[in-house]
C-alpha cells in the first residue's frame, strides 16, 4: 500500500484518542462519575499522565521512526506500573476491573509490537514501502568512483533519490560512492551511499541512495524523471500496491490479513 499500514494507522490514532474513550467507558460502567475519578483518583501527576503518555505514544507509533518502539513500549511500562500501583487506591471493584482491563488492552498492544514484522517497520527502511520513491527504467552508462578507483558502470533505473546501477564493484552496504554522469546537456558528480547489493546474475548491481544533490543535479533529475515518466518507462514492480481504507478492511474481514505487515519480499 502507499500509505502506512492502516492497522498501525488505526492503532496510532487509537491511543491519541485513549483518554476520551477510557472517559467515555469509565462513565458508563461508573454511572458517570469521572468528576470523582479526577478529584480522587486521577489527581495531580497521575492526571497529566492519563492524558499525555499513551496519546504520546500514538504520536510515536504515527511518526514510525527507529525511536518510535522503545517510546510505545516504555509509555505502556510505565503505564503498567502507575495502574498496578493505584490498585489499592481504586474507589470501587468496578474500577479495579477496568484498570485491569487497561492493562490486558496494553499487553496486546505489546505483544503486538513485538511481533517481527511489525518491529521491522520502524527498523528496516526496506520494508518502509510508503517512503520509496517512484522508480524509472533509465539505460545510461555511467562512471562510479570508490575511494581512488574509477569504474565503469551502467544505470538501469533511477528515481528522485537514488539509482540502481551495474558495475563490476565489490564493496559493502554503507559504503560512500560518487557516481560520474555525462550526457548531451550536463556533466554531473553525485554522492551517494550504497543501500542495497543485488546479487542475481540476470540483475546484479547495487542500489545508491543520494546523499547531496546540488540544484543543478536536482534540476537535471527533474528534467529527466518528468520525460521518463511521460514515456511510460515507471517500474510497476516498484510502486507500492495502493489500497484504501475500504479495500483494506474488506480484505481483512474476508481473508483476515491485514493485522501484521508484511515484512521484506
């Protein structure tokens, strides 16, 4: 899909909205009473933690940066440890049985974001697919420079942020490269890092993500994608699979997928 998956969409926006809804609950099984809670039970500190931590987490689980995992999971610990502690503070036994049921709710929502793929979605920036740019089938010969080394290579694709290109190269992920471009109209040097290493005989190369561009090279590559893209020459097998809200939640109710991202192909 071209968005972020809406399961964690929906979980994010779930936890912003958590103090509404934990009012919303506490008001009808409490017989609206929530004036109480917040004179009684809820008061001072424990007051503005209901209504910032778990609605930060929602933030963190939305902003889907490396960060983002540990702040959840920390949000929920804490959470975990005030609501075990006001146990014995509790006015009623039915709000021992709600607080129990916060907590039942957040061990899901942990258990959940220890589930590999979903881990890997705020980890591994390959599976990120809502963040890949557009990519476009491009045959031109190029030349990459590698430290003191000059080589000649040939790109095959290239999209506004990086190329994929083929050269008799072995160096490792990380590894900075400057890729040395001459066409009819321009003479560029681009610096980029190596992000990927394809090592399929019929499709071998390495994928360069570019790490400055000038706005001479930003114009060039503008230029260029615009015709590309004019042309038809877009790598269908690139572009993310977009679906909607609605196609989603059909697809889950039918198939049941949909719950746990899909890790790298």
């Amino acid at each position: 899909m071209k968005c972020r998956p809406w399961a964690i969409i929906i979980l994010g926006y779930l936890h912003i909205l958590y103090p509404i809804i934990s009012l919303l609950v506490i008001d009808i099984v409490l017989s609206g009473t929530p004036e109480f809670l917040f004179s009684e039970f809820y008061a001072g500190w424990r007051s503005v933690m209901f209504f910032t931590l778990i609605p930060l987490g929602g933030v963190a689980i939305l902003a889907m940066k490396q960060w983002s995992y540990p702040f959840v999971l920390l949000a929920w610990g804490i959470n975990f440890y005030t609501t075990v502690i006001d146990y014995g503070e509790a006015p009623s036994t039915r709000m021992i049985g709600l607080t129990a049921l916060q907590n039942l709710l957040g061990l899901v929502v942990v258990m959940y974001f220890l589930i590999p793929n979903v881990k890997s979605v705020y980890y591994n920036p390959r599976v990120r697919w809502w963040e890949h740019k557009p990519r476009y089938f491009f045959n031109l010969p190029c030349k990459v420079s590698v430290g003191d080394a000059i080589h000649e290579a040939r790109i095959l694709d290239i999209s506004h942020g990086g190329v994929f290109i083929n050269a008799p190269l072995d160096v490792n992920l990380s590894s900075k490269i400057k890729v040395l471009l001459e066409d009819e109209r321009e003479n560029l040097e681009i610096e980029g890092t190596v992000v990927h290493r394809r090592k399929e005989a019929d499709d071998a190369g390495y994928g360069i993500q570019f790490s400055r561009l000038d706005s001479k090279t930003k114009k060039w590559l503008r230029d260029r994608i615009t015709t590309l893209e004019k042309d038809g020459e877009i790598k269908l097998a690139r572009m993310p699979n977009v679906r909607t809200f609605g196609q989603w939640l059909k697809s889950l109710l039918t198939t049941g997928r949909g719950l746990i991202p899909k890790g790298e192909n």
